[in-house]
C-alpha cells in the first residue's frame, strides 16, 4: 500500500477512536498544563499547540496554564544574577520578579501567535488580569522567606469563563450562515451600500451583551439598537457605496464612518443629520 495512503488511514483511525471522547466532551471546558522540557523543545512545542488548536476546531474549549520556568532562570543568569532555591522553591526578590513578569509574557505572546497562525482566536491573560488569582505568602519548607511566591486561595473563574463566552457570541455574531450582521448586510445591500463591522465593534458587541448578562439571546435586541440609526441615516447621496461600524458607535462615542466611490472612509454625517 502507498505510504501516504496508510498515513491517511492511520489518521482517520484515529479520529474514529476519537469520536466516542469528542462527542462527550464537546463544549466542555479543557486545562492543558504545559511546561518543563515541552516548552524547550521547538517541535515538540509546535505539536502541541496543533493539538490544543484541534481540540478547540472540534468543540472543546481549551485553557492552556503554561509555565517558563527553565526559561526564566536562563534570563535571570543573563542579568547576571544567579538563580537561587530554598528546599525546591525559586527565591524571587523584586528584579527576578520583573524578570520573570517580562519572560512569562514573552512565552504567553508567543503561544497565542502560534494559535492564531493556525487560523483559530486565542487571548493571553496573566493571574494579575482582572484578579485573576488570589494568593497568601508562602514561605519553605523551613520557614524561610522566598520573596514573591505565594500558595494560591482562589481563582476567579469568571475571568476566564466571560472570556470563553465572548468568543461564543462573537461567533454567533460573525459565522457565514447564520450570523446577525450578515442579516443586516443583505438589508443595507438592498440600498446597495455595502454594510462592515470592524473587529473591535464586534468586541465592543460581546462585551456589551457579557456586561448586560444577556447572553446569545439578547444580541439581537443589541444589534437592532446599534442599527437602528444607521440603517436608516445613510446620507441619500447615490455615490455612498459603504458603511462602517466602529467600536464608537457601538459604545454611542460616534457616528457611522461611509465609504464614497471608493474615496477613504469619512463620517457624511451632519449635526443636522445626526
């Protein structure tokens, strides 16, 4: 048998086997803890982002809680500090610690470029982000003092769940079949003007509806007060061809930004008119 013939069949073997785990845990939320030698390696790293990437494309919702150790402790050297341990606990004094912050932040940008260069939204956040995690001093083994380390109390889940939603409503909001603002494209189409949301007007949109607790249902209450106006101020001139809607007028901070001909995007609206 040709070999690229059994290593299709031996993929599709395995997501037959898959199937069963799929189908039970889709839209279930999934940890991912990764760290220690996975992250040095720069394939192995590769591999397992593809993974978590394919278990968000097959309905899961993945969090993955990364470490950076290793590469800490080699930045920490590069500053010409050695790193220090009390019974197995990095000692962290004010300067590791802001090494450390910059570090972790490089390895968490990273991930999510190499999420979203597979074609699928990743956020990066920190246990500082909204009060993520709460934390009491924590000392060794032997009672001595460690610095900045800390035994974690609490998390504040909602960070992360709210996140996880707005992605949802944004899908809602944006999918080719289905969506909200494809509907009021075909409306404003019948006017021949070309209707478009930019990214963080769609944000702005989540957010809102996140901040409302109305959840899928009430975005099209939300969306049919954003339009309302617009959809019914388009300047009457024949040569307006487009219409953009902005995190400002979605935040009711602005007005509609119309295309002319072609000619850069500018607000045709009057105070008059407004």
């Amino acid at each position: 048998m040709d070999q690229d013939m059994q290593q299709y069949l031996d993929k599709a073997e395995v997501l037959i086997e898959a199937l069963t785990y799929i189908q039970r845990f889709n839209r279930k939320i999934i940890v991912v803890k990764y760290g220690g030698s996975a992250m040095l390696d720069e394939e192995l790293q590769k591999n397992v982002i593809k993974d978590v990437t394919f278990l968000k494309l097959v309905g899961f919702k993945p969090i993955i809680v990364h470490g950076g150790g290793k590469e800490i402790s080699k930045w920490v050297s590069k500053a010409g500090m050695e790193p220090k341990f009390i019974d197995g606990l990095r000692v962290t004094d004010a300067e590791t610690m802001e090494i450390a912050e910059m570090v972790l932040n490089k390895v968490n940008k990273n991930l999510v470029r190499m999420v979203e260069e597979l074609g699928v939204r990743a956020i990066g956040v920190s246990g500082k982000d909204g009060g993520l995690l709460r934390v009491d001093k924590k000392l060794s083994m032997t009672g001595q003092d460690v610095g900045f380390v800390g035994d974690i109390k609490k998390v504040n889940a909602e960070v992360l769940l709210d996140l996880l939603d707005k992605e949802a409503l944004i899908r809602i909001l944006t999918e080719p079949k289905s969506s909200l603002v494809k509907q009021y494209q075909k409306l404003m189409e019948l006017d021949g003007v070309k209707l478009e949301f930019d990214k963080a007007a769609l944000d702005a949109i989540a957010e809102t509806s996140l901040a409302r607790k109305t959840g899928a249902r009430g975005l099209r209450a939300i969306m049919e007060d954003i339009m309302m106006d617009t959809m019914f101020r388009v300047p009457s001139d024949d040569t307006i061809k487009g219409c953009m809607i902005t995190k400002d007028v979605v935040e009711g901070k602005g007005q509609p930004l119309y295309e002319c001909d072609g000619e850069e995007r500018k607000s045709f609206l009057t105070s008059e008119s407004a």
